[in-house]
C-alpha cells in the first residue's frame, strides 16, 4: 500500500494563480481532511470530508475550496492564490470507527509559496 | 472549544537521557489520543495512539500515558538517540476532526 500520497510536493505561484492539489488514498479510508501547517500556528483543519461526495468546513476554510467525488481522492483548490497562503499542506485520512476512535495516516505535504 | 498545549516548545537533551514530553488538553470527553512525530521538511508519522479505556500505550523506547480527568497525556522516551530528534505532535479529536498541539522540537546531542 502507498497510504497518503499528494501532488505536487512543491509549487510556487504567483498572486491570483489557480491550482489543485491532489490527495489520493488506497487505504478505503471513509475520512479525509486537509490541514496547512505554519511555523508557530501548528496544523489547522481547511476541510475535510466523512465520506464520497461531502465535505465541510474546518478552522480556516476561507479561500479554498475542496471536493471529494471518488472515495480515495480529496482535492483542494486554490481559485485566486494569495501570499497568506503560502505554506505547507497535509493531507490525511480515517477509516470510519464504530468506537469514534479515529487513528489520522499523514500524506508528505505540498510545500506552496504565493509570490 | 478544544484547545491542546505542548509544553515545552523545545527540548535539548544528551544521549542517552530518559525524557518526558507533555501534552494538556482542555476538554476530557475525548474518545483517544494520538502521538505523532515530525521530522524536519516531512509529513506526520503516527507514534501512538491511546484509546480513552487504556491508560497506557507502548511501542519500543516510547510509553505514552493518558490521565483524561486531569487533561494530560506524557510521551515518555526511554534512552534517548540522536535519531529520535524531531518535532513530537499530541493530537486529539473534537468530532470527525483532530486537535493539535503546536509540538516540542527535540534535540538529543551525541
């Protein structure tokens, strides 16, 4: 098994460029979140989703948008980048828990800087 | 709201030291716990994670401890190595979604 795979691993835009990152996993892991982790702010929640076809909001969703139409994809887009976004993105996944005790399996991080 | 401290926020410790890092958590009614450790430029790999019904977790050189009505887990390293230097994250969950702390940095010096 992969796990958590994302691409890219870097990329570097400009102001008011677009793109997605891609997270992908073979596990059949029901849950899937996105995190961006900044030197003193530690990981904070984007988006996630708890299953094929749903997503909601975390702690800092503004300016990203995310969609999770086959169960092992979560992608995270960026419509128009700005340099607050510069950092580096997690992506990971759950399996589904009867016991609510849900173990999170890391992706590598995209590192992105806005210019 | 759910808020987790890691203290402290760096620790440098010679080879060989037994060392104790500290996670706080605000809200007890958490289901789990889950250690996670960081090397520099990488992702999160998963150290522990500890179930509220246990009060222990042990894997290796690592013990984690979990005391829910205090609001505190202890990652405890046995016979620290220099590999063992990197960021350790305590996590846990409000709903779906993790809680994290903001990490201890550890150094151990050969």
């Amino acid at each position: 098994n992969a796990g958590v795979t994302q691409t890219p691993k870097f990329r570097v835009l400009k102001t008011g460029q677009s793109m997605t990152l891609l997270c992908a996993q073979d596990m059949n892991h029901e849950y899937m979140y996105w995190y961006r982790q900044d030197p003193g702010m530690g990981l904070r929640l984007i988006h996630y989703s708890v299953g094929e076809g749903t997503t909601a909001k975390g702690e800092v969703p503004d300016g990203y948008n995310v969609s999770r139409l086959k169960k092992q994809n979560f992608l995270l887009g960026l419509e128009s980048a700005a340099p607050s976004q510069t950092s580096v993105y997690f992506c990971a996944s759950s399996p589904e828990s009867d016991s609510l005790v849900y173990e999170q399996y890391f992706g590598p991080g995209t590192r992105l800087t806005v210019t | 709201k759910q808020e987790v401290t890691q203290i402290p926020a760096a620790l440098s410790v010679p080879e060989g030291e037994n060392l104790v890092l500290n996670c706080s958590f605000t809200d007890s009614a958490i289901y789990n716990l889950q250690w996670f450790r960081q090397d520099p430029g990488k992702g999160l790999t998963s150290l522990l994670l500890i179930q509220s019904s246990q009060r222990e977790q042990t894997s290796g050189r690592l013990n984690a401890s979990l005391d829910k009505s205090s609001g505190r887990s202890t990652l405890y390293i046995a016979a620290s190595q220099p590999g063992d230097s990197a960021t350790y994250l305590c996590a846990v969950p409000g709903g779906y979604k993790y809680i994290f702390g903001t990490g201890t940095r550890l150094k151990v010096l050969a």
